[in-house]
C-alpha cells in the first residue's frame, strides 16, 4: 500500500516511516500543508496520515481541501492537539480515525493494518487464492502452513494483485502503488518483478497473467 506521512516532527517522521517501510509499504514523507496538499492533488494513496499543526497550511485545512476534491484515501489524525474540539473537527470533515500523542506504536501500526484493510473493503485479516494465503496483520504469504519467502518488491507486488485476484491492475496503478517520490521505479523493473513472482508461484499453482496493453492480474494455474 502506498502511504502519505506527514509530520513536521523530522525525528517523528523518521522514525514512523522506517516501521511503516519495515512492513513493505511505500512511504513518502512531507513536512508542511502546502506540500501535503500538493501531493494529494498529484498522486494516488491508500492512506494519509496527517499531523495538524503544520507549517504553511493545517493538517485540518489539507483534509478539508481533500475531502472538497472528493479525495476518498483513508486519514490517520496524528496530533498532539488532542482536545475533544479538535477531534470533533477532525471526524466531521472526514477523518477516518483519531490518535493523540504520545501514542502506543504497536497501537499506531494496528490502526494502520486497520485503516488499510477497510480501503480495501476487507472485513477479515486472512485471504486465501487457490493455496495461498495470505495473512493482512503480518503481511505474509503462505502455502499450506508454510510461509513464502518473497523479497519486499515482488511482496509488494504480490499484495497488490491478490488483493485483486482474478482483476486486472495496470501497470501505473502498480506503480504508484509501490513507489515513493524517490524511488527510481520504471516500467521496465515491474515486468522484471513481474517474472520473479512467477517463477515463486509456479509450485503453488498460482501465476501472473498479463493483460497485453494494460497491465497485470493473478490467476490460478494448472498444476505443473
């Protein structure tokens, strides 16, 4: 899933994005409103988590404008204005969820798993495609009871099409969805990824199709 991490907190941000990463999301970090709401006029995320007492525009004034723009990624409030006014605020314009500092982190990162499986339209932690689950609260894969050994990548990649299983995600879709304002990703490496991930499926009878001129879907394969 690709994440907006905005805090103007550096040590903060630091910190929230290198767990966020550690568990393969794509994070991209700013520090003000004004940036904030650039990126989400420019760019496509799953989830904003959003401080409110920004430089140059506030946290609530960057939700109001996404929110005018019919903007439906899911926000994390995460702010140490914790007074019920501003809470209220916060939820009617459109936030998702509300966290005050200093916060728990393992409650931090469950309300992330949370957030992410509800903009999926997921009502369980555990997917199953054919034989292979796949747990949403560790984010791995299995085959029967044995866990897959999957570079964060193709993991990645992997996530973003059993989300889908049977559908097609184009290939800007794919990535948006795994790259960071920094990251180098080209289409080129996804058709290198997509050929990893293969060859990783071909034992447990899954597969990559490809959508010619479109992009990607999983399907199920014949057994070999």
């Amino acid at each position: 899933m690709r994440i907006l991490l905005v805090e103007d907190n550096r040590t903060l941000a630091d910190g929230l994005s290198a767990i966020l990463r550690g568990t393969g999301h794509a994070v991209d970090v700013v520090s003000d409103g004004a940036s904030a709401d650039a990126a989400i006029s420019a760019e496509t995320f799953d989830l904003v988590i959003l401080d409110l007492t920004l430089p140059e525009m506030d946290g609530l004034e960057v939700l109001r404008a996404m929110r005018a723009r019919q903007n439906r990624a899911a926000v994390l409030i995460l702010t140490a204005r914790g007074a019920a006014e501003d809470k209220v605020k916060g939820l009617d314009l459109g936030a998702d969820d509300y966290m005050s500092k200093p916060f728990d982190i393992s409650e931090f990162e469950a309300r992330v798993r949370m957030l992410l499986r509800r903009q999926a339209g997921l009502r369980t932690s555990a997917l199953s495609f054919g034989r292979v689950e796949f747990d949403l609260n560790s984010r791995t894969f299995s085959a029967g009871g044995v866990p897959l050994d999957i570079p964060a990548r193709e993991l990645g990649l992997l996530e973003i099409l059993f989300l889908r299983a049977g559908k097609v995600v184009s290939k800007e879709a794919i990535m948006q969805s795994l790259a960071a304002f920094d990251d180098d990703l080209s289409a080129n490496a996804i058709e290198q990824y997509v050929s990893r991930l293969r060859k990783r499926l071909a034992p447990h009878e899954l597969t990559v199709r490809t959508a010619r001129g479109i992009g990607y879907y999983l399907d199920k394969a014949a057994p070999a």
